[in-house]
C-alpha cells in the first residue's frame, strides 16, 4: 500500500528530524523582542529543497513569514499546515539544566527552547511532506505550509496572512501541541482571549498626608480584587474549561516613593468560551468598575483598552476532526480523545476570519512533559516522528486521490 510506503519513508528520515528540529532550536527566536527571519530563512529553505514553491513575506523588521506549497495536480481539496516560529523568552539560564538554544539529544529527547512549541512540530510538518515526495507520491490538491512570526505575543503573522488573503484552503491544521504524557488527543475547540486595560485617576499629594489626595493604586487594587471572583455569562462548554479573568497581570502607576500616585494602569487577561459576547463581558467588568467609584470619592476609572479574539471551535463530527482521529488510530493503534485546552492560538484567526476550518491543535508538543515555556523545554523525537506519519497520512487522504509516480 502506498500508505506503508510513506510510513516507511519517515521511519528511514528520523535522523534527519533530530537535525532539522536541533537546527531551528539553535536559531534563538525569542517574542520578546522578535527576530524571526534568521530561523525562518533557515526553514524556507529547508522546504524549498523538498521541493515546494516557497515564499517570504517580510510584515516587519525582523519578522518574517514563511508561506510554501506544495502544489497538486488540480482538482483535490488542499490542506493548510500552520506553525510559529518565535518562541518566548529562555529566562534565567540558572533554572536550565541545558542550554536553551543547544539542541541537545539524548537519543529519547530534544532540549531547548521551542522544542515543544514548537520548532518541533515544524520539523514534523517537513518531514511529513518530504517523505510524500521521496516516495513519488502526486497529489490531486495543494498542501500549504505556514511557519509564521508573533504567535507568542499578538499573532500579527497569521492575522497578516488572512488580512492579505494568503490563507486560502479547505482544510487547516494548528500544529499547536495535544500530547499528554506521551499521549497524543486532538484539539477542536479554543478559548477566546480578551485583554484589557484599565486606567484610574486620582489625586497627588505629599505621602505624608495622603487625605489630601486620591491614591489611583489602591482604586485599581480595590478594581482589580473585585474582579478576581467576577462571574462572567456563558454557556457552558462540553470541551473547553469555564471563562476566568486575570486580574493586574501588568501593572503600572506612581511617581515617587513620597507622592499619592495620581494615575495607574492595570491589564486584565479574560479567557472566554464559545457564544460569549463582547458587549456583555465588557458589561461586566465596567459594573464592576462603577461600583468601586461609588465607594471612593474622587477616584475616575476606565477601560481605556481592548484586544479582544474570539473562540473558535470546530464541529467533533467534522471531516478533518475524523481524518485526524483515523490518521492516529492507524500509526498509534488507538483512538485520540477529544480535549480542549486553557490557552488560545492563531486557529482563532483562521476559522474566524480565514473562514477555514481548522484543527485548534494537532501536534508534538506535550502539555505534561513538555515543559513548554518553561526551563528544560523538550520534546520525545518518538512523538515527533508519529505526528509526522500523521501529518502525511492526512495530507494523503485530504489531498489525494493519490498515486505513485509512473
């Protein structure tokens, strides 16, 4: 079978894998402060030797997207691969017991920064589409790899791919990890990511008869505890985890140690569900807001600020959902669970936006061993090379019919 062939050709690129993953690693590629285009450069041409038609897109200084394709003889449905290529930031080299950037093999794992989240998963992407090609395999329809900038901070190299109508397929897949100690489900569903700033205004005044002034720290504080309990309506979700709200992840105010600060800032990170509206989330914590002024006279406060990125989801009964679940069955001998996760990613943008529907996550990283942003990040190369299979499985069976070269 022309599958046992393929499969067989990916066992035999392992070695490859473990270099092409230590390579990425070894670009750093932090977010902040972002500098994609030296790992991306690197990746665009690893793609355009397996034979794909790459191209780079420049969205800003040092940040680059890398769009290929691998085009199909016309006619078949085309399946979209999408990964990020910055990572966060290694921090204090002391909590590593490896260096961040080395790549080190132990000949079981992958060490370094973006291993898990996910250099990784883009080596399994090329590996995949390699093996199809080195097996002669032609395609009906076009399989579309995008390696893209920002993911990590506000994801403006996919949200640049749909805006310019560079993300165009019937299918895509968000290589984002969905392994659990070494065992591998499949994400169809994400929480939406709703930041927002707060500003409250008081009155200066020498610190040492604060009476005289309206301390803006201590309303954002009584701001920010009210809102640590503050229940946001939703329906709930079969997958995904209940809304929360993150009270003063960032905080800003004061002038001098000895002056009743006047002004202070405050981000909130609200995580929602599918069905959620804007208006009433912003409802909510705008009461909550009014409530504490009316408790502190001469306290002005606001939200002054809103990033807001809607959930996403896609049917459990989807087409691309049971290509998955019989891609893994077949490499794994079982059947992936359905999960959803805490976090959010660039799937939002494509279903949402790019109007694609998506995995929201389907790949290597593993949330349990993984240890993804944080020290010692890994990844098991077994996992890599089984998401590997399952990626080339997929595009055969999305992409195709498929056959052998004459």
């Amino acid at each position: 079978m022309l599958e046992d062939a393929v499969l067989e050709r990916v066992e035999k690129l392992k070695p490859e894998l473990v270099e092409l993953v230590q390579k990425m690693v070894r670009i750093p590629s932090e977010n902040p402060p972002g500098d994609e285009e030296e790992v991306a450069e690197f990746y665009a041409n690893t793609l355009s030797k397996i034979g794909l038609d790459v191209k780079t897109y420049k969205i800003a200084d040092k940040r680059v997207n890398v769009a290929a394709r691998l085009h199909g003889k016309a006619g078949g449905k085309s399946l979209l691969f999408n990964g990020h290529t910055d990572v966060v930031p290694a921090g204090p080299r002391e909590l590593w017991s490896k260096d961040p950037f080395g790549g080190d093999f132990d000949g079981t794992r992958i060490w370094g920064r973006g291993t898990a989240d996910m250099k990784g998963a883009l080596g399994s992407i090329a590996i995949a589409l390699k093996a199809l090609v080195d097996s002669g395999v032609r395609l009906d329809g076009d399989v579309v790899v995008h390696a893209v900038a920002d993911e990590e901070a506000y994801s403006t190299g996919t949200k640049y791919m749909v805006e310019k109508n560079l993300a165009q397929a019937d299918f895509g897949v968000v290589c984002e990890g969905s392994v659990s100690s070494d065992s591998i489900y499949i994400r169809p569903a994400v929480r939406g990511t709703s930041w927002l700033t707060i500003k409250t205004v008081g009155k200066a005044a020498h610190a040492s008869n604060p009476k005289n002034g309206v301390n803006a720290v201590l309303g954002m504080s009584r701001i920010l505890l009210a809102l640590e309990n503050l229940p946001l309506p939703h329906r709930p979700h079969k997958l995904l985890p209940s809304p929360t709200v993150s009270p003063g992840t960032v905080i800003r105010g004061g002038v001098k140690v000895n002056v009743i600060p006047p002004e202070c800032y405050a981000e909130v990170d609200i995580r929602t569900v599918p069905g959620m509206e804007k208006n009433e989330v912003l409802s909510a914590v705008t009461g909550v807001i009014e409530c504490v002024q009316k408790e502190n006279p001469g306290l002005t406060a606001s939200v002054t600020g809103v990033n807001w990125g809607l959930p996403a989801e896609i049917p459990e009964d989807h087409e691309l959902v049971q290509t998955a679940r019989r891609a893994t069955k077949l490499v794994v001998n079982y059947d992936p669970p359905l999960r959803g996760g805490y976090g959010t990613n660039d799937s939002r943008l494509l279903i949402n936006e790019g109007s694609i529907p998506t995995l929201c996550g389907f790949g290597p990283g593993d949330d349990a061993l993984g240890n993804a942003h944080g020290p010692d990040e890994n990844v098991s190369l077994a996992t890599l090379l089984t998401f590997a299979k399952i990626y080339a499985l997929m595009t055969l069976w999305t992409c195709g019919p498929s056959s052998p070269l004459a």
